[in-house]
C-alpha cells in the first residue's frame, strides 16, 4: 500500500512541475493535483499503521 501511495504522491508532484513548466497545459489541473495528493495520503498513512515494525519501533527499549 505505501508502494501505491508514494506512486500516486509522485504523480501529484509531476502534474505540479508539468504546470511549472508549461510543458502540458491540462484542464482543471489544481483538481488533479489535489485529488491525487488527497489519495496519496491517507494511502501513506494506513501503510505506516499496518507496518509491524512501525509498531516495533515505537516502544522504548527498557532501562
């Protein structure tokens, strides 16, 4: 799932540089650009809380 939601997140950065250069002009592209980093992360998020060594981490070592 983080694979999809980084992917998704890299496509919301490429549709912004697309913008910044002009290299092609897209119709509504702030929608695009918001709606695919909209997907993009809560899709980082559920990666991170389903990951069993995310949970490993968070515990302090004893003493």
């Amino acid at each position: 799932m983080a694979g999809i939601g980084g992917a998704v997140f890299v496509v919301s950065d490429a549709l912004i540089a697309v913008d910044a250069f002009d290299v092609l002009p897209l119709p509504a592209q702030g929608f695009w650009v918001v709606s695919t980093y909209v997907l993009a992360q809560p899709l980082l998020v559920l990666a991170a809380r389903h990951d069993p060594g995310a949970r490993r981490m968070q515990k302090a070592p004893p003493g």
